[in-house]
C-alpha cells in the first residue's frame, strides 16, 4: 500500500490502464472484418480507430472502431445511414451483432477480446483529390456525420508530445471518474476536453487531475465545437446538468486533495482518502 500520492496515482494508473500495444490485435480483427464484408461489399478503405490504437483506452472498457470505407455509388447513394448501418449487419447475419449505443456502429462480437464496432463510411474528397472528411451515419437521427478520425489521432498524438505521458495517462482517469459517477460523458467527448484545457508540462499528477475538471466545467457549460461539429451534441439539456453537478463536486474534492500535499503540507493519508472518495477503490488506500 502506498504512502505518498505520487505513487497512489502510479498504482491507480497500474490498475486501470490497458497496457501494451494492441496494434497486431486491432489489425487481425480489421483484416479478420474486411475478409467478411469483402464477400457483400466494395471496399475502398479500412482503418482501425478508437481507444486502442490512440493508446487511450482503460483495461475492460477498450473500444476499437474499424473504419470501412464503402463504394459511394454501390453501397451509400440514395441509402439513409439506417439503412446502411443495416445492411452491414444483414451481411454478418451468421455472426453475434448489435448495435453500439451512439448509433454508429454495428457491433461485432467475438469469443475473445475485443470486440469490434463497425463504422461504414463514405469519403467526401477534395478538388485535388484528397480527402475532407469521412462520413459517419448516426441512425439515431438518421443523418451523416462529418469526421476526421485519423486528424483527430494525430491531435491526440501531438499533444501528447506536447504535454508529455500524464496527457494519456489523465485522459485514462478521467475515463474511470466518468464511468464510476454515472457514465455521462462519451469517450470522444472527454479526450477532445483534454485537447482543449491542457498546454505544456503536466508532471503534476494531482494539480493537472485538478485542473482538467475546474477548466473543463466551462466547457461544458455551453455546446463544444471540435473540428468538424459539436463533440457533445449527444448531451441532453438535463443530462448536461447532472454533469455539471459532478464536476462541480469533483472539482471541490481535488482541490482539497491536491492543497493537502501542496507546498509544505505534507497530508498524504488525507489527500489519498479524497482521491479515493474520488475515484472509488480503484484508487488504493494509505499505507
């Protein structure tokens, strides 16, 4: 058991990160997908997306997307991202599938992990023949979404470089605060907060744990536009609310976490037992 923060944090990051490197897994599930769909569709493109390859993802709870570029004029003119999303799943009829909650994606299940969420997409070129953007169907409204996932990597990449291995690594504890007090905020969602709070070094686990959720909340107060569209127009005005009041609990609570070790005070017994009060048991107790 831990006697200081610092390696609390180390062994609560132990805990709930998915550690290695899943790059071979996500490319033998991608190959394993497109030899499936090959069969029903023409495909012009794939590529893994999602927590995994960013290295964002938590231990249990890692989502891998692969992104299936369909024919336009075979597969997406003149269908509705509905109709699209289904005709995936009609084409893995012999095969356990679902639907993933945000309506993008059809979820593929194998008998080990992971499983895979299948996003059919178009591809909207330029005049000089590269690409704009992907777009995404949402069947919960039954409209294209614009995306640019693998900008969106490389944002997430850059500002690790940028910030250094705690950018991951809070993203990572943000995600289990997330899913440990109700599960509002989407994956997506809190990584591109991240990208907009965080600038430079963040070696100081607990302030910048801190200041993630005091910068964030204002974020959060009004719609949050992100390159192509809004990254939290999935939020209900009382949804919004309730996570407001989280973070405003949360933010009172790791402001006392943090100030209890903070200069000269040397509280690490109180600090960990707010950080646990925080992060729940996941969070390892003093001594």
């Amino acid at each position: 058991m831990p006697y200081t923060v610092a390696a609390s944090f180390d062994q609560f990051y132990e805990k709930i990160n998915l550690a290695g490197d899943h790059r071979d897994t996500a490319n033998r599930r991608r190959d394993d997908i497109i030899n499936k769909l090959s069969k029903s569709f023409e495909i012009i493109e794939s590529f893994s997306s999602g927590s995994i390859p960013k290295y964002t993802a938590l231990r249990g709870h890692a989502d891998l997307d692969v992104m299936v570029v369909l024919h336009y004029g075979k597969h997406v003119k003149g269908k509705t991202p509905t109709q699209v999303l289904q005709s995936i799943r009609s084409s893995l009829a012999e095969w356990k599938t679902g639907a993933r909650r945000n309506g993008q994606a059809v979820t593929l299940h194998y008998k080990t992990w992971p499983n895979v969420d299948i996003v059919p997409v178009s591809r909207t070129t330029n005049s000089d023949g590269t690409i704009s953007h992907y777009n995404v169907p949402d069947s919960n409204t039954d409209t294209w979404i614009e995306s640019r996932p693998k900008f969106f990597a490389s944002q997430i990449e850059a500002k690790s470089t940028e910030c250094g291995k705690n950018f991951r690594r809070i993203i990572k504890m943000v995600k289990h605060w997330n899913r440990f007090h109700g599960d509002f905020l989407r994956s997506y969602h809190i990584e591109v907060l991240a990208l907009k709070v965080f600038t430079g070094n963040l070696d100081d686990t607990s302030w910048h744990v801190h200041k993630f959720f005091d910068d964030a909340r204002t974020l959060l107060q009004q719609p949050l536009w992100y390159d192509k569209g809004y990254a939290d127009d999935y939020l209900s005005w009382a949804d919004r609310q309730e996570v407001l009041k989280r973070f405003d609990k949360v933010i009172e609570k790791s402001r006392t976490a943090w100030y209890n070790t903070y200069g000269t005070n040397s509280d690490h017994k109180g600090a960990i037992e707010v950080w646990q009060q925080i992060f729940g048991n996941s969070f390892p107790s003093y001594g």
